[in-house]
C-alpha cells in the first residue's frame, strides 16, 4: 500500500530543489544585465555595439577598374581582387584606429554596368572579343559571403542611383562605422558627399587620379590607396578608342580608306526608362520552320549609291530588346562570294583590330577598301552571334537575325540561325 506521507514529503523535496534552481538562473540573469549596464557605462554606446560594422561601397562603373592582371585570371582573378580588397581596407582601418575590433564584418558591394563595362575592357585589349567579364564577377561573389559585384542595369544612371540609395542608408545606420568610396574619378559623386565633408567616417580610394571636383573634396576625409587591387590610370574612354583608330586609318592609301566611325548622339536614358525597358522583354516569336522556302535570298544593291559606312558606336533594339541588325546589302554576289572564301579576318579589316595579333590564322596584311570592308561585314552576318539576339555590342560584326530570311519570314529549310532569329521585329525602339 502506498504511503501517502512519504509520497508527499518526496515531493515536496522535489519542489524545493526546482525553486533553488529557478533561483540560481535568476540571479545569474541579474548579475550579467548589471555587468552589461557597467561596461556600456564605461566604454560608451559607439565602442559597446560590438555588431557595429565597417561597411564599404565603391564604384566600379567607370574608372577605378581593377587591376588588368585580375580581370585577365577570370574566375580566380575575381576570388583575389575580392580578397585583396578585404585585406586592404582592414589594414586602412587598423591605420586609422589601431583600438577597432578583430571581429569588425565589412561589406563590399560593387554597383556597375557589366555589359558596358566588359565592352570596356574588350575595347582596352584586356579582355577578348570572345571573353566574358562572368567568370571574374562569379569569382569575386563566392570569396566572401559579403562580397557582392552587382549588374545595376544598362546605363550609367543605373549605378549612381544605387550607389546613392546605399550610401544615404548607411551613413544614417547607427550600426555603420565607416564607408570607404572608391568612386574618386567621377565628378557627379561630389554631389553625394559634398554634404558630408568633414566626416569621420567617410575614407576616399583613389585609384586613378582625382576628378577635379572629387580632388577639392578629398582633403575633408580619408584618403588612401590600393594599388594591389585598383588601376592607377583611367582606361581609354569609348570616344578616344574611335580617335586612335581614325588616326592610324588616316595613314592609309584611299584605296584602302577604313569605314567611317561616326558618333551621333544617343539618347538619354535613366534607370526607370531602362528598367520599364527591361520589363518589357518577352520570349523571342517562333516561326514554323517547316514553312520556309527551300530559296536563300539576300539583297545585292548594284546602284553606285549604297551606303558603305557601317556605325559600331550604337545598338538598336525593338521594344522586346532583341537587336534589330540593319538589312545586309552587298554591292555585288559575285564580290560577296570572293569574300565569303577569302579568309580574311572580319575583325580586322571592318573593326581595324584584332585580339589574336599575330596569333591569328586568317589573312590581315593591307586593309581592305571600303566597298570590301561593307561586303566583308554581309559575309559576317551570316554567322549566329552566340550571345543570341539579346546582344548589346557595339562592335558586334556577326548576325542577330537571318540575313536570308525574306520580307514574308522563309528561308532554307536547314537554316543554322534559331528560331528565336526569324521573324523578329524589326521595328527601332530603343538605341543604346
């Protein structure tokens, strides 16, 4: 029989026990909420926040490129760059404030324009024609979870929004205890940190040198370097890479004058308009291949008027933003059948430069005249992009559509360019 007594004495200890326990925790929880009150105390909220962050924001849009030798190593090259640079602003920050903490997180976020910007570097000879500026951005954002190299969009005005947008959150969180800029070459960032001079809490990176309006600002803050990671000297601009290739044509005899390189003015375009254009993209139209004709056409302009200057400096897009190419009309098909079994490099004789130099295995020697050069680019557009209809190149010389392709949408029933090529609206909305 069960002895009530003792069962109640039993837990009636048990009880006790639990009530010492709840006690000791109790207490526990006192003792480090009056030492966390003591040492906020006696260090201060700015020191005691412990989560508190550097944070750095730079642009790599324009002019404070990385370094050649990175961009050219790819995948690994965007591992180091991103690495180096970790370690560069950690030795600025031990320079400037030899108390920060060993467990300060930094964050690194790279706004840019990377289809501009590896057009940049193709143009520079950095990278080549058929390289991609991919592997090194993938590379830069797996070294580090807090490493971001971020396409803001087509344009400019795209990254200086971003750009903006970040740098007022950060400099009102309480949690950020500095922003390094590294956009020291562009004039319009003044305007952003014109507000803020004096800051502590604002260091300038300057890579190439100072704009003028950027260098009457740098002596209110910070300045450094990090020649490991950035160019110390601008990259040639779009318009001086036309200059010097107008220059070395112009040596040339007129039998062998190069295609004018025109440079109308383009369109002002901001992010809203880019980003509604962006939007607007659909799936390329189909076709039904079975409907085509079995003839390959192709327009050969015979008058002595056709139009022989090609222009590399602008792109047309449909409202969907697939490429319209203009309509391919060689002088003659006899000339363009020469050329076609020629073997001459395309990117040398239409563009004036070739990436392989004497690497390359199709014919360069003397520059081809004019009439060659336009028939020469209709040989090219017979080739498939392999960036597809959605390329944006200027300089791209190959086919964004099917140049056999007829004013009803036929061509050969075993034509090489896609689907997504044929019967594309050829309608001009946007020019890059």
């Amino acid at each position: 029989m069960i002895d009530l007594l003792e069962v109640k004495r039993r837990y009636e200890a048990v009880l006790a026990v639990e009530d010492s326990r709840d006690k000791i925790l109790q207490n526990l929880f006192a003792q480090v909420e009056s030492l966390q009150r003591a040492l906020q105390n006696t260090l201060g909220d700015a020191k005691f926040q412990e989560l508190k962050k550097y944070k750095t924001e730079y642009d790599d849009l324009r002019l404070d490129q990385f370094n050649d030798s990175l961009i050219r190593q790819g995948y690994n090259g965007g591992r180091k760059a991103a690495m180096l640079l970790r370690k560069s602003v950690e030795r600025h920050i031990r320079d400037i404030d030899p108390q920060a903490s060993p467990n300060i997180q930094y964050r690194i976020r790279v706004y840019a324009n990377v289809p501009g910007l590896m057009k940049t570097y193709r143009e520079a000879h950095i990278l080549r024609s058929n390289e991609a500026l991919d592997p090194f951005i993938r590379g830069f954002n797996m070294e580090n979870s807090l490493c971001d190299f971020i396409d803001a969009g087509n344009g400019k005005e795209c990254s200086d929004v971003k750009i903006r947008a970040t740098f007022e959150q950060d400099i009102l969180d309480v949690h950020c205890r500095r922003i390094i800029f590294c956009g020291s070459t562009d004039n319009g960032y003044a305007r952003i940190l014109g507000s803020h001079q004096g800051s502590n809490r604002i260091s300038l990176i300057q890579g190439a040198p100072f704009a003028w309006e950027m260098e009457q600002l740098a002596s209110e803050f910070q300045t450094t370097s990090f020649p490991e990671v950035f160019r110390s000297t601008k990259l040639p601009s779009r318009a001086s890479s036309f200059s010097a290739f107008k220059t070395a044509s112009a040596n040339s005899s007129p039998s062998s004058s190069p295609t004018s390189l025109s440079t109308p003015s383009t369109p002002k375009r901001n992010y809203a308009t880019i980003a509604k254009s962006n939007l607007q993209a659909t799936s390329p139209t189909r076709t039904n291949r079975s409907k085509r004709s079995k003839i390959s056409v192709i327009t050969f302009d015979i008058s002595p008027s056709y139009d022989t200057h090609i222009q590399f400096n602008t792109v047309q897009l449909n409202s969907q933003s697939q490429r319209v190419d203009p309509p391919p009309r060689a002088s003659s098909r006899e000339n363009f059948e020469r050329l076609r079994r020629s073997k001459y490099c395309s990117r040398y004789h239409i563009l004036g430069e070739c990436p392989l130099g004497d690497e390359c295995g199709h014919r360069h020697g003397r520059r081809l005249g004019s009439r060659d050069v336009h028939d020469l680019w209709c040989v090219t557009r017979t080739c498939v992009c392999p960036n597809d209809i959605w390329c944006t190149d200027p300089k791209c010389i190959c086919g964004h559509q099917c140049p056999w392709e007829n004013q009803q949408g036929h061509c050969s029933a075993d034509c090489k360019f896609p689907e997504s090529m044929h019967g594309v609206d050829k309608s001009v909305a946007v020019i890059l």
